[in-house]
C-alpha cells in the first residue's frame, strides 16, 4: 500500500495552527492498513510559534464528550510524534491524501518545518480527499460507507475518509461543478 489518509485535528484552520492529533491510514482500492494515532503536546507547539485561534477553541466545546477527549488524552512531545510518523510513513514513495487541498496535508508539512525536520512525503505527492468527494458522485439512491466511530477522531475520520474514497473510485461518476 502507498497512499495514506491523514486527517488532523487542530487548534486553528491556519497553516500555523497548533495540531492536537494526527490520525492516518494506509489503503488502496479494496484495504485498509497500518493505522497511525498520536495526541501531540500544544505547549511545545507555542513555543515554536505555532497559534491556537480562540474562535476553534470555542467550536471544539460545542463538540461531542468523546470528541473532547483529545483534551485530557495521553500526548507526546511533537517531534516525537512527527518522527513517529515519518517511521509509519516508511521509505516507500507514498502519496499523502488530506481532506482538502489547503489543509491537513499543507498543515501537516508546516508543522514538520516548524520541527526543523524533513516531511516524509514529496509536495507532488500530496493528494485531495475532498475534491474527489465533490466531483465523483454516486448514482442516485446510492448510499457510501456506514460511518462508524467519532467524529473529530483524527484516526476514525481519517479511516473513514479512506473508506469514502474506496468506495467513490469504486461506484462514483464524474461530475464537474
């Protein structure tokens, strides 16, 4: 399997957001894989300059109990969980699928320079869940992937996610907008 699903919950929407947790999934056209969880520590975050944006603090106490959880979750320092990631990531020429072109891959890559380390994937790798959500659509009376675990779950959404796209690539016609 080369391509990962990451979905990231943040602190902000921004390129510099602090990220409280990524969640990744390996898959292809009929798997899933390797999973991947870390809760990542804020403090150490801030203190590289990365910004927490009160207005998604506030939405993440409108969020489900199990959601906020990540609050009060067992965190590791972010270098530590980027070098995890990167070992998750392995040495394979892997593509990296975020759901949107503007956010979990490019905040993820943001955090790795904040880190002073090097992203385990290439920029040409990077890869949108979302734009693939929008323009292949199932047929009508069709139904995708039942969703299953918590929503805000870096792991759960990032899983679903690739549950999503498995099925669209297998049932759904492009459509442009």
């Amino acid at each position: 399997m080369r391509n990962i699903m990451v979905d990231l919950e943040t602190l902000g929407t921004k390129p510099d957001a602090v990220i409280l947790s990524i969640g990744a999934v390996f898959f292809d056209a009929d798997n899933l894989g390797k999973e991947f969880h870390r809760v990542l520590t804020i403090e150490d975050q801030q203190q590289v300059g990365r910004v927490i944006d009160p207005q998604t603090v506030e939405w993440w106490g409108s969020q489900s109990e199990a959601a906020r959880a990540i609050f009060t979750a067992p965190n590791v320092a972010t270098a530590q969980g980027l070098d995890e990631f990167t070992a998750f990531c392995g040495d394979e020429n892997i593509s990296v699928w975020g759901n949107g072109a503007d956010f979990d891959c490019v905040l993820l890559g943001s955090l790795y320079e904040s880190f002073k380390r090097k992203r385990p994937w290439s920029y040409s790798k990077n890869r949108c869940h979302r734009t693939h959500k929008n323009t292949l659509k199932l047929p009508p009376g069709a139904t995708g992937p039942a969703r299953l675990g918590t929503h805000h779950n870096a792991l759960d959404d990032a899983k679903y996610q690739a549950l999503q796209l498995q099925h669209l690539f297998k049932h759904g016609k492009p459509t442009l907008e």
